[in-house]
C-alpha cells in the first residue's frame, strides 16, 4: 500500500469539478496482443475511440513490481526531500503544479526524458539506493513498454495496409526519439465531502501530444475518457494489462482518421492511484504529416506541415485542455 503525503486542503477549491460521476466503459476493446487478428481490432479501436486496453503483453511483471515498488519508496518520503529533485521543468518532481501554464492538480510526478542523462542521482539520494538501482528499473521497464509499443504500432500499420509496417515505429525506435515518461502518484482526497464536492481532479483533462502512450496504473480506478458522444467514462482500472491512447501526432499521421482521445483522472477518495506512462515520441527534426499512402483518391492534408520540434513549442506553452492541433489545422 502506498504510504501517503497528507493532502494541501489549501488548493481543494481551485481543482474542484462538480460534475457528476461517470459511468464505468465497460466495451473498452481489449487487444490481445498473441492473437493473429489484433492489427484489425487495433485500427479498429483507434478509429472508434483512440484508445484500447492491451492483454498478453511480454513486459515482464517483475519490471512493473520494481519500478512500482521505487516509485512507492520515493512518493512515501518526505516532501522536502522529494523537493530537492525538482522543480519539474519540465523534467524533474513535480507537486501540484502541471506545466508551465498555471494546471494544477492533486498529482506529484516525476517526468523523465527516455534519451537524456537525467539526474539519477538525486532521486536516489532521496531514496537512499545506489543511483544504479533507480536508473536500471526505469531503463528496463521503458525498454520492455517501447519494445511493445513498436509490436503495436507495427500491427497497426499492418492493419493500415502500409509498407513498410515500421514507419511509425522507426520514429520510437530512433536514438534521437523525443520520448518521455512519467511516474503519477495521486493520493486520496477523504476531505472532499466537506467541500461538496463529487469530485476533485487529479490531472485535468487534455490530449497527449505524442504518437502512442502507454499506461499501466495500480488496481485503483480515475481514469476518465472522453468519448465520441460528448460523455465522459470511468476505466475500470487493472494493473495486470496497460492501457494504449492515440496521441496527437498519431491522428496527423493518419490524416484524422485515429483521434487523439481526451482524458483525465480524478481522484480516488480511499485509495492512493499510481501510474507510469511511457509517451512515444519522434525526434525533434522529424516532419509530422498525413502518410501519402493513408491519403485516398484528392484527399488532401488537414494539416500545415510542421516538425515535431514546432509542435512541442507550442505545445507545452499551452494550457492542458486546449486543442493543440487548432494552430496547424488547414481549415
Ligand atoms: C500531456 C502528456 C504528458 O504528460 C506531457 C505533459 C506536459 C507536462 O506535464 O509538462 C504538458 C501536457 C503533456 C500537454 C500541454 C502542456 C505540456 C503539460 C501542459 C500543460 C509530459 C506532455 O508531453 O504533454
């Protein structure tokens, strides 16, 4: 069980949402990923919602336990030494406060960058292991999540009918991938009542802006997404099987046809969330626009051309729920 920083009820109003709760997405199309028809039902469930849930994976569950375990360990101590490895800028211990835009919620994170030495060493002075240690469970685990990730894109591109299969997973796999990842603990809320509240978020809701993210969280449930009729849905949560959206780039790269799902998590008011997200991304230079073999008969591009770099300038001076994409939209 994961030992928790007490809750700031300062900040309980800013991050109150009062909407009521949703119902559980209980047709979340479930992927098995050992099975011949997959590269189908993965084209399938990123046209019809940009998101999927994923079973028979080969990320060894001896990974997950050990990055869980040292993310559990570095939550649990005290915030003034979990401050000494931040401020998240983006990269680094980030409490509260998302972004540079003023987001804030009732989050503490850490975010890595997947191909730059980041500072192990300060977050294994707070952990009190070996810099070694701390590094080795997150490499493995990103390693095993991005070998996945590639498995996926690749059927998908199979299932797009696209030659070569690897063109999206080749940006992944590239040494200069723009990828990223991300530790959230979210820790339980029991004073909302006091407040009226039904509900607090925990990260409000937002696209991502990547081509593929890949979730795995602890058996506790907050993650909401939002569906094609304007309704949001809670996901039944399961720390057994990870939890796939289509980001951003992904729905430029198939000229709209994926859509980038919007989502958000609220918190669980008895029970601490942890979650780990591994968010593929391209290098910086690359060129992101509609494949010319997605694009059918005169179909033309919804989308100014731009580079990745471009994207992401933009992107994270934005506030968290806009829509990104406006600024390169052609109509
Ligand atoms: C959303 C997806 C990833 O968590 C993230 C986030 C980033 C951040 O936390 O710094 C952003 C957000 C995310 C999109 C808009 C900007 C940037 C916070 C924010 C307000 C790491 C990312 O790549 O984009």
């Amino acid at each position: 069980m994961v030992v928790l920083t007490e809750p700031d009820i300062d900040h309980l109003p800013i991050i109150i949402n009062s909407c009521k709760s949703p119902s559980f997405f209980n047709d979340i199309p479930v992927i098995d990923l050992s099975k011949p028809d997959s590269k189908n039902l993965i084209v399938k469930a990123c046209e019809e919602f940009g998101f999927f849930k994923v079973v028979n994976h080969d990320v060894p569950m001896e990974f997950i336990s050990k990055l869980e375990s040292e993310a559990i360990k570095f939550f649990s101590s005290p915030l003034s030494e979990k401050l000494k490895t931040g401020p998240a800028d983006p990269f680094g211990y980030g409490n509260k406060q998302i972004g540079q835009s003023g987001d804030i919620g009732w989050v503490e994170y850490i975010l890595l960058s997947t191909n730059s030495e980041f500072n192990y060493q300060k977050f294994a002075s707070v952990l009190g292991v070996n810099p070694e240690s701390i590094r080795a469970a997150v490499n493995d685990y990103v390693s095993a999540v991005k070998k996945m990730s590639c498995e996926i894109l690749e059927k998908l591109a199979e299932g797009l009918k696209i030659h070569p299969t690897n063109v999206f997973s080749k940006l992944l796999m590239d040494e200069k991938s723009d990828s990223v990842f991300r530790l959230n603990h979210y820790p339980p809320c029991p004073d909302i009542q006091e407040f009226n509240a039904k509900n607090l978020i925990g990260f409000g809701e937002h696209t991502d802006p990547q081509i593929i993210s890949v979730l795995r969280s602890n058996n506790t449930s907050g993650l909401q997404i939002l569906l094609k009729n304007g309704n949001w849905f809670s996901v039944p949560s399961d720390q057994n099987s990870f939890f796939i959206n289509v980001g951003d780039s992904l729905q430029v790269m198939t000229n709209g046809r994926f859509k980038s799902v919007k989502h958000r998590v609220l918190t669980n008011s008895v029970k601490s969330r942890l979650s780990m997200i591994y968010f593929g991304g391209p290098p910086l230079s690359e060129k992101i626009a509609p494949l010319p073999s997605l694009m059918e008969g005169e179909e033309s591009s919804l989308y100014k051309e731009f580079t990745w770099f471009e994207y992401k300038k933009s992107a994270f001076k934005s506030r968290l729920a806009e829509n990104r994409l406006t600024l390169f939209e052609k109509f």
